[in-house]
C-alpha cells in the first residue's frame, strides 16, 4: 500500500510537475512538497484540496489511496 507522500509524488511525476512548481500552484514553499512526499509532514485539510486541485485527484484518493 502506498503512503500519501507517494501518491502525491507519483500524481506530480505523472504530469511532469517539479516539486517548485507545484509548491508554486498550491501556495506552498518547494520544502513543503520535499516534506509531503517524504511523509514527514502530513498536509493540512486546506493543503489536500489545493494538491488535488492541481494534481486532478480526489482527496479521498490522496488521503487513502485505492479503496
């Protein structure tokens, strides 16, 4: 089963997004992302909105994965 710092990792590679890019689109630093992808910080509610916004997943999904 994969984490939520990889399901966002693998949603950016998969639309050929930087780690700053998307920080750019969501309103975040570059560090933030880096900290997401390596599950060392878990995004906020207000985080996760904005990540599948731009990633064009559902949050559900980028919470839990599959289901």
């Amino acid at each position: 089963m994969s984490t939520v710092g990889q399901r966002i990792k693998k949603c950016r590679m998969d639309k050929k997004i930087s780690q700053l890019r998307l920080a750019e689109l969501i309103g975040r630093q570059q560090q933030t992302i880096s900290s997401f992808e390596s599950d060392l910080v878990m995004p906020s509610e207000n985080a996760f909105q904005k990540l599948a916004r731009v990633l064009k997943v559902h949050v559900a999904w980028l919470r839990y994965g599959p289901g």
